[in-house]
C-alpha cells in the first residue's frame, strides 16, 4: 500500500500510516466499519441535510417567481401551449 508521505514523513509517522491502513482494511474484510469513519460519516451526512435544507428554503423564492412567470406566459401565449412542454419546465420548479 502506497504510503504517499514517505519522502516528506518521518519514518514513525510512515509506520504509524501503514499501521493503521492495515487496520482499516482487516476491519474491512470483516465486514466491520470503523467507528470513526461511522463518526465522519455522519457529520458529513448531517452538514449536507443543512445546507441542502437551506439552500431549498433560500431557492423557493425565486422557484415561485419562475412559476408564476412561467404560468403569466403561458396564460398570455397566442398559441396553445401544449400540456407536455409545461410540465417539462415547471417539473423542474415543483417542490
């Protein structure tokens, strides 16, 4: 296993590295996930629901503008607008 800090590292932190992929990887074959990739996962997992949360509630603004431009134009068209072109553009908007 590549070390990648070989050239820069000291050799106790070469050792340490090596020490610990090995770790990881019995774990691994044993069908076990290290508590603290758990641990990382989860705050991951909780720091991307934030910011999705809020950039959906920051975007509903503008998605509401869209719509009801949208929705201006398609009531103001002097061609019909077919269902099937609508619904591509507001499918993208709907909540």
């Amino acid at each position: 296993m590549d070390t990648g800090g070989a050239a820069k590292g000291s050799l106790e932190e070469v050792l340490i590295n090596q020490k610990e992929a090995q770790a990881v990887s019995d774990q691994a074959t044993e069908g076990a996930v290290p508590t603290l990739i758990k641990a990382m996962h989860d705050t991951y997992a909780k720091a991307k629901a934030k910011l999705e949360a809020d950039r959906n509630k920051r975007s509903l603004p503008a998605f509401d503008a869209y719509s009801q431009a949208l929705s201006l134009y398609i009531a103001d068209s002097p061609k019909p607008v077919k269902l099937k072109q609508r619904s591509r553009w507001t499918t993208c908007c709907s909540r």
